[in-house]
C-alpha cells in the first residue's frame, strides 16, 4: 500500500480540526483503517506527553522515563505492526505549529507500508517541510458569502424572510459581513443571537463588531459578545473556569463541579446533586454558545484554544494562570505583582517551586507531573492561607496542606502518598469534597473520621482498601461515596454508593 501524507491547511478558527473529525469518522464508518490514531500537538508541544498519547493508541507501555529511550520503544513497536502486513494505520497529527519530526513518536520521514498521516496546521511551510506534496495539501478557507450567510441564519434559528422584519435581517447581514467568513465567528455570535429578536441586543453585537479585525488571531469582539449574553452567574463562572485547564484538554465535568464547588460557584444549590445538575445544565449551554466544545472521551468537554486565549487574557475580576513550564523561569511568569486567583502550573523537569510563591488571594492550586526530585520551599502553605481548593496529579510526593481552615475540596490522582499523609488530611476540618484516586494507598485511617463536613468521597483505584472503623459513620454529612478499581487513566468512576443522612 503506498504511502500518503495528506495535510489540512488553514488560519484558526477556520474549521480545521472539525474537517479532521469529520474525516476520521467518515474513516470509521467505512472501515478504511485498522487503526486510528490522534495526536494533538498544539504550539507548545510537549514530547514526553506526544509520546504517552501515542503508547496509549498502540497499546504501549511506556516505563522509561528519557525521550530516546520512549522512541527506540515506540519505533520497535510500529516495526512489528508494518511487519505484520496487514494493518492499516492512520496518524492524525492535529494542530502542529512547526516541523514535526515522525521519529520522536516511532516512525521514520517514510512511513511504513500500510500507514497514512493526516495532519493539520495554520502554516503551510510545515506541510512542505514534513514531506507533504503540494497536491495533497489542502487549504481550508475562509467561507464565501452566501456560504457564511447560509450558517448564520441556521445557527440562529432564525427564517430572513418569514421569522424577522427587514431591518433586523440587514443588521444581521452586516453582521455576517464583519465574521469575515470566520466559521468560529459566525457560529458563536449567531448563537448568542439564536431565536432572538430584539432589535437592540442585534445592534448591540453589531456596534462591537465596528472596527475590529476578525480574523483567526484577533476576535475578541466575538466572544465578547458571546460572554455578555449568558445571562446566568454560573454560567459565567463555569465558563471562566474552563479556561484554566491546558490546550486540548479533556475537561471533566466532574472537576468542574468538584473545583465549582469549592470554590462556592454555584447560587442556591445545597447538595452535590444539584450541583452537578447545575454543572451539566451550563456545559450544555455553553455547547449551544460554541464557547465550549463536545468531547470524544465521555464525561468531558473541550474549549477551542481561542476561546481559551480569550479567557486568561480577559478577566481582570479572576486572574487565572495556567503554565506549562517547559523548563522556562517559572518565577518570573508567577511574579509577585501578578498576584492570581488560580493556577494551574505543569511541574515536569522542575527541581523546586518558587520560594516566593505569593499569591494571598489564591484560591485554587493545581500541579502536575512533578517527579521525586521536585522540592517544595519550607511554609510553602503559609502565604496561600485563602486556599479553597488543592489538587494534585501525577505527583510524586506531593506537599499536603495542613491547617489551611479555608481549604473546601482536596483532589489527589495518581500521586505517591503514605499513611501519615493520609492521617494529616483529618486536620482539614472544613472539608467537603476529598478525592484520592489511583493513588494505590491501602489504608483509610480513623482520623478521616474527623471530616464532619464531608460531602463527597472518591476512593476510586485504591484497590484492597482498609477503612478503619467508625471513619464512614462519623463522616455524618457524605452524600457520595465512590469506591471500586479504575478501568484506567480515562475512567473517572466506575462504581457509586451514595449516602444520605
């Protein structure tokens, strides 16, 4: 079977990534390949992360920890399946921003018999460079004009000759005219606008449209106007939230309630139930408003990386940071005067945190990937006593917090932990949502019991756990409690018991 490497081409927002699904379903559908296999690479490519998607894929396990040794692994295993003769292998690269090399992941420049590549990208020089014909390199553009008027009176809702009155079907019209063909803009203002009719609210959006540049880098004015039109606090909230985790993030619902909850987003809710009723009924809004976007892993939901943009760029009432280190200077992205409400911080290869981490107003504090060698500054907790909410994954040893009275919900996945870890957790007497997932501990200790405010307990993954008497009978306000062995690093739950008072 020759190989072919087929390139989709085009500025952001254009739809690329969408065509790239539909093809990979149409693929799906008529059995075209054996095997399908995505990577999103996205413009800070982290390679260990590239390589761990692609093991997953393959059915590999990757142990070594260097990026040589992850390839030589990956290049034996492809070796095996070329040499079986009879699959069929799509690679679908999406996002890449610069010259890719197939080598780090397992392949060579020529991929093996039976393999295709299908990438996507906004620069058509890295086509060229990765060895992509000139015919089969297509370029997405942008709609034409009756293409771009058709979406927008579909995503409205809205019939120009039978639903509203001239007028507005000229503002829309101009509307459509200041998208500039952008499918993301369209899509996104015309929703905001969906099944409206008031005169005022059109040329509303119209009048931030005036004089503003839309094109795949600047538009702002879009989602502006999209965010001005959800009228709900919590949708709001929600929204802003979904704009800490990483690019391509499969964001869970479950985090978004559990981190909602402690970060107390949601008006007139009392119990987790309603919470994640809550939750679920603003994601599917936000979908409708295309300021999120449905996911193919179950459970979660994505955000398009300028929407995300948009989000930490623009809300000076929340100042959310969300850092992948990539061996940068974590300090002077985390300065003092920057003082942040939320982080996400990404501690691969990092030796130490900041010793001035001094951020008093912080109130959510998520690390991952940090490695034994990883050291925390002595009182790491004692200038970050507003915390509401810790969370852990892929650590280590992670430095749990002590005495923090503020501190409403613990996360911990796949962390390193021992007994005296978990016993300290019963300090944190004003916690209501305690998760530690996959963190092969064996043991619940009694002072557990001491969490009289507890809410919802996660105990998913820890296999051939002990619970020391009396710690489930004195957590006297659990709603929820999950227990039974994951089904892998995509499985949030897998079995429920739920406890009422």
């Amino acid at each position: 079977m020759k190989t072919q490497k087929i390139a989709l081409c085009g500025m952001a927002g254009v739809g690329k990534t969408i065509m790239m699904k539909q093809l990979k379903k149409a693929a799906k559908d008529r059995k075209l390949f054996d095997c399908i296999l995505t990577v999103h690479v996205g413009e800070d490519a982290d390679l260990m992360v590239v390589q761990q998607s692609v093991a997953e894929f393959i059915g590999e396990n990757l142990t070594e920890t260097t990026k040589d040794t992850r390839t030589e692994r990956l290049h034996r295993r492809f070796e095996k399946i070329s040499a079986e003769g009879n699959k069929r292998i799509l690679v679908i690269l999406d996002d890449v921003w610069k010259k890719f090399h197939l080598d780090d992941i397992g392949l060579t420049h020529s991929l093996p018999n039976g393999f295709k590549l299908l990438l996507t990208t906004r620069d058509e020089n890295v086509c060229t460079q990765m060895g992509v014909e000139t015919s089969a390199i297509f370029k997405i553009d942008v709609l034409k004009d009756a293409e771009a008027r058709k979406l927008f009176w579909e995503t409205t809702g809205l019939v120009p000759d039978s639903d509203i009155e001239p007028d507005l079907h000229q503002i829309g019209e101009d509307i459509v005219k200041r998208c500039g063909g952008l499918p993301i803009a369209i899509t996104t203002i015309a929703s905001a606008l969906r099944d409206n009719k008031e005169k005022d609210e059109w040329e509303d959006a119209l009048s931030r449209l005036q004089n503003k540049r839309v094109d795949g880098y600047n538009i702002k004015a879009i989602f502006e106007i999209s965010y001005k039109n959800l009228k709900e606090d919590d949708l709001k909230a929600i929204f802003i939230l979904s704009g800490l985790f990483p690019e391509d993030y499969n964001i869970g619902k479950e985090d978004l309630l559990r981190y909602g909850w402690g970060l107390k987003l949601f008006q007139d809710v009392h119990t987790i139930a309603e919470a994640r009723r809550r939750v679920n009924t603003c994601v599917n809004k936000l979908i409708r408003s295309n300021l999120l976007l449905k996911s193919d892993r179950e459970g979660c939901v994505k955000m398009h990386d300028l929407v995300r943009d948009f989000v930490l760029s623009n809300f000076s009432n929340v100042k959310q940071a969300s850092i992948v280190n990539h061996n940068s200077n974590v300090t002077e992205q985390l300065k003092e005067e920057d003082s942040y409400d939320r982080i996400l911080l990404k501690c691969e290869c990092m030796l130490e945190l900041p010793v001035e981490f001094n951020h008093a107003n912080l109130e959510l504090l998520k690390l991952t990937d940090g490695d034994k060698l990883l050291k925390f500054p002595k009182e790491f907790y004692s200038r970050i006593e507003k915390l509401k909410i810790v969370s852990y994954e892929n650590m280590h040893r992670p430095l749990l917090p002590h005495n923090l009275t503020n501190l409403r919900a613990l996360s911990l996945r796949s962390c390193s932990l021992v007994e005296d870890d978990i016993s300290s957790i019963g300090d944190l007497v004003n916690l209501e949502v305690l998760s530690i997932v996959d963190c092969g501990i064996y043991k619940l200790p009694s002072r557990i019991g001491k969490l009289r405010k507890l809410k919802l307990l996660d105990l998913t993954g820890c296999a051939n756990l002990c619970i020391d008497n009396d710690v489930l009978q004195n957590l006297e306000k659990l709603e929820e409690l999950y227990m039974g062995v994951s089904k892998g690093s995509t499985s949030r739950f897998t079995e429920v018991n739920c406890t009422t008072n």
